[in-house]
C-alpha cells in the first residue's frame, strides 16, 4: 500500500469516526436533527450524481423517487397495520417501487438528450405530484402519516441518524466502485459525446438506464426513511422541485461527477437551509438563498469545490517538487488515472472549450451538388 | 481478392436533398482502398450509412458476405469496423488512457460479467498494457495520463486511431486521417496505416490530400454529388477526366490537393 492510499484510508476511517460520534457529542434534538437531514440528503445527492453526474444527463426528477419511496413506506405501513420498529423493514420497499418506477420513466426520458431530457423528467415530476393529489390510496392533498415510534425524546433522532449516515456512506462506497469501473468509464464516455461511444461499441441505453435505476433505487431508500423521520408526507411536500433542485446544487457545490463532491455539498447546504428556515421562520429565505448559491456555484466555481481543491493540491505540489527536484519520482504518466480523488491530475480547464469543439454528428455529403456532374 | 466490405446501391436523402444515389462501393479484403470527390459529394455521408449512424433510403451493406445494413454503431463497431471523425472525436474529459479503455473488449464471452468489474486501468491489466502499447504505437504514449482535451489536434488524431484500433478491427474507415495536420505526422499516420495493412487490417480512407491517397491506396473510389462516378487503381483515376470534371476543372497534380479543405 503506498503512503498516500494509507493517508486517504487514514483520512476516511477519521472522517466516518467523526460522523459516528456527531450525535454523541452533539446531544441537543435540534442539532441531530440538522445531522439526519444533511446524511439523507447525502445519499440524495450522491445517487443523483451516479447517474447525472457521471453521464452528464442532468435530471431533474429525482423527486419522482424520493417522493415515491416515502408514499410506499406509508401506504405499506398504513394499509398493513405496521408499527414500531418493524416499519424499518419497508424500506426495501421503497427501494424497490423507485427501480420499478425508474425502468419505464428512464426508457422514454433517456431517449433524448441534454434540455430535452430535462423538460421530460420534470414533465414526469409533476405527473407524479398530480397522481398524489388525486389517486385514492395517497390520501389526496393531506397525505399520510407514519406511524408513531414510542421512542424517547432526547434520543429519538439517533436511529435515523445511523441509517442515514450507513445510506449515505454505502452510496459515496458505490460511487467510488461504479466509477472506477468498466460501468463508470463507459458513463463517462457517454458524458463526453455518446455517438462516438456507440461508435466504439458501448450500448448506451443499458448503462444509461442502469445508472438511473441504481440512483432510483438509493433515493428511493432516502424517500421512505425522510418520511419516517418527518412523520408525515404531502403531495408538495414529497415531489418538491425544490429537492431536485437542491440535490443538483449540492452536487454542483461539491464537484459534479467526483465522488466526495456531492456528499460536501449536501453537508454544507442542508444544514444551512435548516437554520434559515428555523431561523428566519419566513421559509422563502433559504430558497432565495439556494438560488443566489446555485448563480454564484455557476459563476464564480463552476467545477465545484472538489476538482478546484485538488487542482489547488496538484499545482502546490507541483511548486513543492520543484523547489525539491528530487522528491519529483513516483508520478508517472499513468498516475492520477485512478479513481482516487478525481481530477488529481492537471487538468486545466481544457475540458470546457474542448467540448464546445466537438461537432455534432456529421450530417454532410448534401448541397453541393448542382451541374457539375461528368 | 474478395470484397471484405460492400456497399451496394445505397441510397440516402436529407430532406429534399439527395446526399447519396445508388452509391456502390467495394473493399477488398487486405487493401488500402481511398474515396476521393469534392466537398459536399457524399462521402462522409456513406461513411456514416456504412457505420450505422445514418439510416440508409435503399441499398445493402456486406461485411465478409452478412448483411450489416442500418445496424446500430455499436453492433456494427462489434463486428470489426472501426472508425474515425473528420473533426477528431475523443473523450475530452477522460485521460488518454481511459479513453484507450472505452472501447476494450473482454473475451469472456458467456460468462456472468461482474457490473462492477475494473476499467483495466489497474497496473499490469491486459487491456492497459495493450492500451500502452498501442498508445507507443502511435507515438502518444507520453500523453497517457493526461486528459484527452488537453491534446493538440494531431494527437487526437492519433488518439481516436490508437482508440479504434483497441478492439482489433477487421475494417478501419478513416475520415481525413492527414486533414489539418502538418506534413511529418501525415507522413507518419501513413506508415502506421502501411504498417497495420501488412498485418492484415484493410482500411477506407477518405482523404483530400492527393499525395497521400495516391501513395496509400491500390484503389480509389470517386465520388461526385453522391454518386459513384469511377472507381480503379490511383494511377488510372489521376488522369481520368470525369475526375478532372469533378474537381472544377482542376489539375490532380502531385502535392495538389483536391480543393481547399486541406488548409490547416
């Protein structure tokens, strides 16, 4: 094991140690509570960034999951008679309905691309708050509520605490595999230009749509788990733009398409949106806020906190080993490739006009026809 | 010799405009076959009927005698044609090396595939010393590390050939393979191509440098306002007048090219 894979185990084990004990030290409800949101929007986030992230499709559905997850864990729990701790055992459920829900919406919104396949998914978002409004089972604009949990007060956000912290450990894990896998790079091909990744032999629409299912299926989990937290669901409440558009601004924040960047994300902004709604009462204030972010994330950090950072890293580094010529050994071509931290390597801002360069499909061969035949 | 790859009356129409009419081509296994005609005479239009990323109106495709017609890119890349773009297309924000890795294919046909099973990118992987060796092939190897965006144009030229050619294929169509680069890497992108045909890979090209199709190619096809209008060997086609008609008029000199596309 080299030093530097020893100092990022080192580093992860502390950071989950830390997380471990952020409920034991900090003991008051309201602050543990601010810790269950961040960790389920965590896992939000960092789902969303499995498909969005890595394929360069940016969605904003992901609240057709979420949303989904928490009605059925409530209709379940409802319509079985469950209660206490056994309703944890829904959850799967609620994973389970969100894959279901994701194969048919992802195999018509996935055939189009870029501001097409937005307007679908949020087209699809808002057919999902309406069927919540109107089928009978959902229990119309009042929703439902789960059941109650007789546990103690001063303890009680603890559990969920720990359930969200190992959902949003377990998806950053996934993440990390997914993207140094065969599955990841052909991900990133696609986000890159997917005809030419077609070209090369990679089927799109079965990475495409498994990606999007395995972010259904972990925000799906998120859902049901939000909704035994908050005890209660609405139409407005669980399809929300505001969540899709939140997920994506944590991810932005963090580093679209990096593995830690999102969970970053989503630890500094949920927690801040809950202090200003706590604080200012006037919910507005925070979407305001969340808005004023997303305009400054674009302008002023448009790669996100992560990829900036190790940049930062890498030329430090790289001022570092010139000064000391002869620490320079060990960082060969093929180094950086790794799934590590993503963009370890220099990576100056090429990508952005490269893309531009890229041409559309080339449609050629007509007009120049006209009189010139032998 | 035996045709390899065949395409035989193909047809296509954008709209009111007939890009392609009862084109047929042929190329025959082992050679360096080139496609010559003016801009606009349809050639990158075949390239991609042949390919799969435009719907042929009418006609047939062949590769080795099976029939490939508006099969999707990928089944066809599976199926050993490679290709490359007129305007260079590679994964700008994914280093040289994982863009080598896109395209490498696992034999272990049949076998239950693990979804998360590696890129290749681990030290000493077969398809990441195959990666390198094609990268050193093709002269980029030093650039293996870096992301592909930040290469010049000549080596993602390079790249998306050194790409293409991880999956073995049996047909490599090149769309300008010495378009806008300066003669020493045109010249060096065709020994490559002399190297690769010696052993055994057959190729169509599409070029407007004369000097290199004619240096290249045992047989040009000419194209002119989508038809095929002459096909034989380059010394028989350089002093065909229908080709001198094509090209307005102009001389098919040596160095010349056929029009101004080439200026970098």
């Amino acid at each position: 094991m080299t030093a530097g894979a020893m100092w990022r185990g080192g580093g992860i084990l502390a950071l989950l140690a830390a997380a471990a004990a952020f409920p034991l030290v900090f003991t008051n409800p309201l602050v543990t509570s601010y810790g269950v949101y961040a960790m389920i929007f965590a896992a939000a986030a960092g789902a969303w960034n499995i498909f969005s992230g890595f394929s360069g499709y940016i969605s904003l559905g992901n609240a057709v999951f979420f949303g989904s997850g928490a009605y059925a864990v409530g209709i379940a729990a409802r319509d079985w008679h469950m209660s206490g701790l056994a309703v944890f055992g829904l959850l799967p459920l609620a994973a389970a309905v969100a894959a279901v829900i994701s194969v048919p919406f992802g195999l018509v919104a996935l055939r189009v691309r870029r501001h097409t396949f937005i307007v679908v998914t949020i087209a699809v978002f808002f057919i999902f708050q309406l069927m919540a409004y109107n089928f009978p089972f959902t229990g119309g604009s009042s929703g439902l509520s789960a059941p109650f949990l007789n546990w103690r007060a001063a303890t009680y956000n603890n559990p969920f605490y720990y359930i969200a912290l190992a959902a949003a450990a377990g998806t950053t894990a996934l993440a990390w595999l997914i993207r140094r896998s065969r599955f990841g790079l052909q991900l990133r091909a696609i986000r890159d230009d997917e005809d030419r990744a077609r070209g090369l032999g990679v089927r799109p629409m079965p990475v495409k749509l498994a990606a999007f299912t395995v972010s259904a299926i972990i925000t799906g989990l998120a859902g049901g788990l939000w909704f035994y937290f908050i005890t209660q669901v609405q139409p407005p409440s669980a399809f929300d733009p505001l969540f899709d558009l939140s997920i994506a601004v944590m991810a932005f924040l963090g580093g679209v398409g990096t593995v830690p960047g999102p969970v970053l994300g989503a630890l500094l902004i949920e927690p801040g949106q809950l202090y200003l709604t706590q604080r200012f009462t006037n919910g507005y204030l925070s979407e305001i806020l969340l808005g004023v972010l997303f305009l400054l994330v674009i302008l002023l950090l448009p790669r996100g906190i992560i990829p900036a950072g190790s940049e930062k890293i890498t030329a430090w580094r790289a001022r570092r080993d010139r000064r000391a010529p002869a620490g320079a050994a060990g960082r060969d071509a093929g180094a950086g490739t790794a799934a590590g931290p993503p963009g370890a390597t220099a990576q100056a801002a090429a990508a952005g006009p490269a893309e531009r360069r890229q041409p559309p499909p080339p449609g050629g061969g007509a007009g120049a026809a006209g009189g010139r035949a032998p | 010799m035996t045709a390899l790859l065949r395409a035989d009356g193909i047809a296509k129409a954008f709209g009111g405009v007939q890009a392609l009419s009862g084109c047929t081509l042929e190329v025959s296994r082992g050679s360096v076959a080139g496609l010559i005609g003016p801009n606009g005479s349809g050639k990158t239009t075949l390239f991609n009927v042949i390919t799969g990323y435009e719907r042929a109106d009418a006609g047939e495709v062949t590769l080795g005698g099976e029939v490939i017609t508006n099969a999707p890119p990928d089944k066809i890349f599976a199926r050993g044609i490679g290709r490359t773009f007129q305007l260079t297309r590679i994964f700008a924000r994914l280093t040289v090396l994982e863009n080598m890795l896109v395209p490498a294919r696992r034999q272990a046909a049949g076998r239950w595939r693990n979804p998360l099973a590696g890129a290749g990118l681990r030290a000493g992987s077969p398809e990441r010393r195959r990666a390198m060796e094609l990268l050193d092939f093709t002269g980029i190897a030093g650039h293996a590390g870096a992301l592909a965006g930040s290469l010049s144009y000549g080596q993602r030229k390079l790249l998306e050939l050194a790409c293409v050619l991880m999956a073995d294929p049996a047909v490599i169509l090149l769309d300008e393979p010495a378009g806008g680069v300066n003669p020493p890497l045109a010249e060096r992108i065709a020994e490559r191509i002399r190297e690769l045909n010696a052993g055994g890979t057959t190729f169509l090209i599409v070029e407007h440098n004369m000097e290199f199709v004619m240096g290249l190619c045992s047989r040009v096809t000419v194209m002119d306002s989508g038809a095929v209008i002459t096909a034989g060997p380059p010394g028989i086609i350089r002093n065909d007048p229908r080709v001198l008609g094509a090209y307005l008029g102009g001389g098919l000199e040596d160095g010349e090219s056929g029009d101004d596309a080439t200026a970098p």
